[in-house]
C-alpha cells in the first residue's frame, strides 16, 4: 500500500493523537522524564494501515493496543524530529494542529536540552499541560512540585498555551 503525502495528513487529522508524557523517574537529572510520542490506533482488521505508515515514516513500531486493536508507536527522538518536519511541510487541516505544533515545539526542546535545565522542563510541563490530555491532575502536580523546588514563574506566556509561537 503506498501513501500520498495528502492521504497521510486526511488519515493522521482523524486517528493521530500527540501526545507528551511527564513521568517522576529518579535517574533523570531533574527528576522527571519527557516522553513525547505519536499515536494511531487502528482495529486489527486495518492493521496494514499501520505498517503502511510505518514504511511511510520509516519509524516506529506496532504492536497490540488492547484486545482487537494495533498501534503504531514513533517515540525516538530522530523519527519524532523527521515526522516534525513532515507535518510542517504538509500542515494538519484540523484543530489537531494546534496540538502538533505545541509537539513540535517541545520535540525541538528536547533536541536542544531544554528539559535538563529547571525553567526549560518548567516550561516543557506547561506546553504539555495545554495539550489534549487525560491525565491533566498529574501533571498539574508535577507542574507544582517543579514550581516548588526551583522557583514559581508567573502565568505562562499566552503564546504558550494557544500553540502560537
């Protein structure tokens, strides 16, 4: 199954999901791991979906979901950056873009580090915090606790939090 640039975005618009997990892990030097990652979950009888936007991607890995469900998973920093600068070339039509683009942002902070020094995973947290998630009362937490050991910021900048930079 070949995929057209345009295929990729339409089907990515109505079953992707990016996501960014913040998750307490002692080994990391400020306590805290990022764990940005792109999703879509297929049913089994549509599995070569997947492997075709696996090929598309040249990245990720699917494997069971749940029950009769599949998903492809891309969490490698490299292929997070090369599927970055697909969308950007190729934008989402959807509201899914405001989210893409706050992935993208916190994808290039972490090539760049930020998430090593207090205020970059401060600011890391907050992006991933005005994303569409289901476990914001974590990460409210994780925001706080960060907030506590190395300095309360004011407010985010409003940029930050409608995706507009």
């Amino acid at each position: 199954m070949d995929l057209s640039p345009d295929w990729v975005v339409g089907f990515v618009d109505g079953e992707g999901c990016f996501y960014v997990g913040i998750n307490p892990n002692p080994k990391m030097t400020l306590g805290y791991q990022v764990l940005p990652e792109f999703r879509v979950v297929q049913h089994e009888r549509d599995i070569q979906v997947l492997y075709a936007l696996k090929r598309f991607f040249r990245c990720g890995v699917v494997r069971r979901n749940r029950e009769n469900r599949y998903e492809l998973r891309i969490r490698k920093l490299s292929c997070l950056q090369k599927l970055v600068e697909f969308f950007e070339r190729h934008p989402l039509k959807t509201k899914k873009n405001v989210d893409f683009k706050k992935f993208a942002r916190i994808v290039r902070w972490l090539s760049e580090g930020k998430h090593l020094e207090p205020e970059g995973l401060i600011e890391i947290v907050e992006v991933a915090l005005s994303m569409n998630r289901a476990n914001k009362v974590k990460t409210q937490k994780i925001l706080a606790d960060l907030q506590q050991r190395y300095g309360r910021r004011d407010s985010p900048p409003q940029a930050e939090m409608s995706g507009v930079r």
